[in-house]
C-alpha cells in the first residue's frame, strides 16, 4: 500500500517544524476523555472507571470499584451481555459497536455504544477487559424510528397480501357463481326456444310471425352470451377452451348457419359471405361458429348500418383463413391493446352494450386452435382475421 | 438435504464412546472451542449447529418446527440417529440443557449421561419458583435484541472484513463466532426464555452432572439448586467460575468437573 504523505513526521516535511507548548496530560486525558473508560477482571468485578462515565452515572468513581458491569446496565442489557459479548469477547479479543443501556443512579437509561478489547497473557488467559462507552442517545433514537419503519412496512405489507388473498377468494367465488348461473340459463331459454317453434306450426298472421321469429333470433343471441359467459368463467376456473376437433365434418355449413341466424335476427343490416373451403378443416366445428358468431356480432354492433358487413373463409397453402370486415370508424389506437382483454367495451350506446367477451372469447378460442386472432383497423376498414394453420 | 449439513455436524476424536455437545442461545458450537478438544482422546465429540446459529442451513428453519424447545430436540435425535450414537453423554449449555433433557427422553437409548452447563427449568418467575425474570424483563430483551442485531449481524462482520492488514480476522468473525439471523436469533431467545421444563425433568432417567455458575444472572444459583432436586439422583457442581458461560470463561474448571464425572 502507498504511504502517506499525512503520516511523514513533519521535520521530514519543514526544515523548521512547529513545536507546541501544550503537552498532553494523560492523567487528565483519561480522567475527563469525551467517552467513558472501564476496565473489567475477567470475573466481570470494576477496578478502575474514568470520571467522565461516574459523572455520566452519578456515583463517584470509587463507588464505582468492585461492582459488576451487570450493575450498570439495564436487565436487558446483561442478559445481553451474558449470553452474546462476553463469549464473542473471549473469543476474538474484541467487541466493537454494542448498542447498550447504562441504568444511571437516578434510574435513568443511558444509551451508549460500547467497544472493548481483552488484554491476554502469553498463554491467551484474560488479564482484563477495557470498554469505552459512547454516549448515543441520538443515533439510539433514529434506530428506533428505523425499526419502527421498518416493521410498519412489513405489517402493511402483510396486510395487503391478507386482502389480495380475500380478494382472490372472492374473484374465483364469483367466477364459479356466474359458471353456474349461465348453465342454469340454458334450461329455461331452451324451453322459450321451443315454445316459439310449436306456435310456430300453425298458421299466424304476419305480425304474429314475426314476433316469434324474433323470439328466435333473440334466444340465439343469448346462447352466445351465455356460452361465453360460461367459457370465460371456465377460462378462469382453470378448464380453458376445450376443443373437440372433427375434420370429417364440413365446415362451411356451420358457418352459413351462423350468417343466416344473424341475417334473419338482423334483416336491415346486410351481410355479404364468401366461403371457399376446399380442405378439410381439423377444428371444432361449433367453436369456429361461436368465433365467427362472435366477431359478426362486433361487427354489426360497430360497423356503420347503411355499410355491409363482409365474411370471407377460404383453404389455401396449408393454411384455414376467415375474416370479418366492416365499414365505419376505426378502432381508436388507445384502445387496440385491450381489444381482446375479457370485459373490454368500445364506445356505443348502452343498449348495444354487451359484457365485452365476445371478442376475448374469440381469442381464446383461436389460441386453442394454435392459431392467430389479429385486427387492422382504417378509416377503410376495420378487419379480424384468424389464421390456423390446417396441418394441426 | 442431510442432517449434517442442517446443523452443520463435525465429528472429532478417536474415541469409543461419543460426546455430544449443543450450544445455548446467543452464539454457535465455538461456544466449545475450549473444551471439546480436551475429550477428544477419550471420546468421538460431535459438535453441531442449532438451525439459525452459525453454519447451519438457514433455509431449513422453520418457525412452526421450532417454536419450542421439542423442535430443537428432535434436531439432537436426528444428529444422534444419523451418527448411530448409543449410550453417548449429552453435553449441553444453558437453554441446551434442557434439549438434551428433551432429547434423552424421545431417545432414552441414545445418550446414558447428561452434562447441563447453567441450566434452568424456566426463566420467568412462577409463583413460589424463581426464575430470576419476569415476564416484562424478558419483553425488554426481545426488543433490545432488535436493536442490536441490526449494527451486529449485517454491519459489523464486512467492516472488519475490511482491515487488510489482518484479514485473518474477518475471515473469521464472517465464518464462525456467533452468527446468527438476527430474526431467527429473536424467535430462538423467545423460544428461550419463555420455555417451562419443569415437568420434564422428574422424568429424567439418564445420570446427570449440573454444572452451576457463580453469580450467573442468566441462571442463578437458586434455579441449578431446584434442577438439581428435580432431576432424579442427579449431581450439582457449583463452579468458582463466574458469569454464564464457564465453558469459555473457565474451560480448565469445566473439563475437569466433567471428566470427574464421565
């Protein structure tokens, strides 16, 4: 290590050094120092104590002489002092930096830092031990409120996991509650449905006709609201989308049955389709519907009426390729990130408003596939295609 | 995870016989460094450390298991069946008496005699029975404790790292002498000084030698007397030695009680 120039002797430094006049007095420096002296037998017994700490105390010095250490210190601070310094002392030699209580004669707690160190014979038996003490009651009093800090943070912290917990609890309890519920709605719906189709087989007249098919049309929006609702809450559950592929079947006519639903539900708005599927198609059948059902269904809700809405699905290059495009206002970029996010609604009228997980579903069920659900949005168009590659 | 790397386990000595011996709370199995070395002629010592206390696996600590002294004591089973001992002496310090208490119950077999070194049954006051604390003091110790481990533990072992002239110190202060988690130390002292062993000590089958301090304010002279009395033909020694731990403070005095006895 490089020595240093403040450890030179001056007269190497000055040809004329200064001398002081003042000499130290050594009685005096260990008597009145700016810190306690006390030196220990190794029994613990007091021999000698500065003025500084009898002062600190209360007692004279030679009052002082042959108590114990223990005598100073608060019950804490022995017991301390016992079972941790004294065998870290007689071990290593040395103590530094001990938080400590002094008891004065008043009764009064002092807080001092001590250090010590234990002079040893040639055979490591203690001679004694020297403690100087510091008088700390500042840096004792920030330590305090550090701690207290300290275990404030962990038991908010402790708290906040306790009402995450609550929280979660609450979340799957309501998710299994609406599970249940939606399939508790199938039943009655399933009931209205088929009442509509007995009335439905005698002659009505035509206003009479009318409202039962809409009936109709109106118990199939709802199977897709609640075949969602009941996807989601099983998403959530932990049971995801499950699939059951057939790719004997053809899938064309599952998706005309989807466009003729919503044609009839909806004969004012026009929807153009154009479906080229050449190769089977390895996807479940009923799951393609609901996505399209699903993507139609936002479409026509946020496609401008006086504009057709389009379907396209085609087989071409190993890959299963279906979009739905509409006319109208694009997707706002704020809220592109959050389009398939579950309970995600754009801005419409609150009668239009569904529970925003037609298009979270759609996702969902495109990843099941291992496929893609993406979105392009322009003042031109606003597109949802899903790929699938057809190998799978 | 094995048992000795849990606790840490070092086997010494040539011996036929095994010396087991447990250090008490506030520091680790240095606390022996005096003393085992003087049996290991005679007898194969075993030192370890508590789960929490110097090179033992901290991860292995768990509040639940060592909210009373059985967990430590289940611990000195594992250790003794692992090392196959039988018929071994029990040497324990302070609140370690009493695990091996403990201990030489669930396992009568494993250890024949038992050496405690400042026992006591319990240290809150209790009615007629003195156990020198109450239960505020103890309280007080709890939080005191808080205090001091926060510049002990985590600040003190690098600042003495650092003092390149002598890095033999640091290295071991950092690797030995006392460490412990200054967490798992406060549920240890609770565990400590809240513990009641008094009724197991009538139960006590095994030989046993009570080492008692002078003037030791941890356990007092009053408190050796009354193990003394509960355990059956059990033996007490009061030692010249002063403070509560002899086995560091006057190794010569200890050895020699003990051999006396073993």
């Amino acid at each position: 290590m490089k020595s240093s120039r403040r450890c030179a002797p001056l007269s190497e430094m000055m040809q004329n050094p200064p001398s002081s006049s003042i000499i130290e007095d050594l009685e005096d420096l260990y008597e009145n120092a700016p810190c306690g002296y006390l030196s220990l037998e190794p029994s613990g017994r007091i021999f000698k104590v500065n003025r500084t700490l009898s002062n600190w105390i209360g007692c004279a010095p030679d009052q002082l002489v042959g108590k114990r250490l223990h005598d100073l210190l608060s019950i804490a601070g022995r017991m301390f002092y016992e079972t941790h310094i004294a065998p870290l002392l007689r071990m290593q030699g040395f103590f530094n930096e001990v938080a400590l209580d002094l008891i004065t004669e008043k009764g009064e707690r002092l807080p001092v830092i001590a250090n010590a160190t234990e002079r040893r014979d040639a055979e490591g038996r203690a001679i004694s031990t020297r403690i100087t003490l510091l008088k700390a009651t500042d840096r004792r009093r920030y330590e305090r409120q550090l701690l207290d800090a300290r275990d404030q943070s962990r038991s908010a912290e402790a708290a906040a996991q306790i009402s995450l917990q609550n929280e979660r609890e609450t979340s799957e309890l309501r998710e299994q509650f609406i599970a249940v519920l939606g399939h508790d709605l199938r039943n009655p719906l399933a009931s209205i449905s088929a009442g509509a189709r007995i009335l439905l087989r005698t002659p009505k007249n035509e206003a009479e006709t009318r409202v039962l098919r809409m009936m109709e049309t109106t118990v199939v929006r709802m199977s897709g609201l609640i075949d969602d609702i009941l996807d989601f809450a099983r998403g959530r559950l932990g049971g995801g989308v499950t699939l059951s592929r057939d790719a004997e079947r053809a899938l064309g006519p599952v998706l005309q049955q989807v466009v003729d639903e919503l044609r009839a539900a909806m004969p004012d708005r026009k929807i153009e389709s154009d479906f080229q599927i050449a190769d089977p198609v390895n996807c479940d059948r009923s799951r393609i519907g609901q996505l399209v059902s699903n993507l139609l269904g936002n479409a026509l809700t946020h496609g401008a009426s006086d504009k057709p809405v389009r379907v396209f699905a085609s087989t071409d290059h190993g890959v299963f390729e279906l979009w739905v495009a509409n006319a109208g206002d694009p997707i706002p970029e704020a809220a592109m990130d959050q389009l398939f996010q579950p309970f995600f609604r754009g801005q419409v009228r609150t009668s239009e408003q569904g529970l925003g997980l037609g298009l979270h579903i759609a996702s969902e069920i495109a990843k099941a596939h291992e496929g893609t659900l993406t979105v392009k949005s322009s003042a031109d168009e606003t597109r949802f295609t899903f790929l699938m590659p057809l190998r799978s | 995870m094995t048992v000795s790397v849990r606790n840490n386990v070092h086997v010494k000595g040539t011996g036929e016989r095994a010396m087991l011996f447990a250090h008490g709370f506030g520091c680790d199995q240095n606390m022996w460094r005096f003393v085992a070395p003087a049996f290991e002629k005679d007898f194969k010592t075993v030192l370890f450390d508590h789960v929490g206390a110097g090179g033992s696996d901290l991860s292995a600590y768990d509040p639940a298991k060592y909210s009373t002294l059985s967990g430590y004591a289940d611990d000195v089973v594992e250790i003794g069946r692992d090392l196959g001992l039988q018929g071994a002496v029990f040497v324990g310090h302070s609140v370690s008496s009493m695990v091996g208490v403990l201990a030489s119950l669930k396992a009568p077999a494993m250890f024949s005699s038992l050496v405690l070194v400042g026992p006591s049954a319990r240290y809150i006051d209790d009615g007629d029975y003195k156990g020198g604390f109450s239960e505020k003091q103890i309280d007080e110790l709890l939080e005191f404790l808080e205090a001091n481990h926060m510049g002990w533990s985590a600040q003190m072992a690098p600042a003495i790292m650092g003092n390149a002239d002598r890095p033999e110190l640091g290295e071991e202060l950092t690797n030995s002498f006392c460490r412990t988690d200054p967490d798992i130390a406060r549920d240890f002292a609770r565990v400590t000084f809240t513990s009641d062993s008094r009724l197991d000590l009538s139960k006590v089958t095994a030989p046993t030698l009570i080492l008692q301090c002078s003037e030791d304010i941890i356990a007092s002279t009053e408190v050796g007397e009354y193990v003394q009395r509960s355990i059956p033909g059990s033996k007490l020694v009061v030692l010249a030695a002063t403070g509560h731990c002899p086995n560091l403070s006057a190794p010569d005095e200890v050895i020699s009680a003990m051999r006396a006895f073993v």
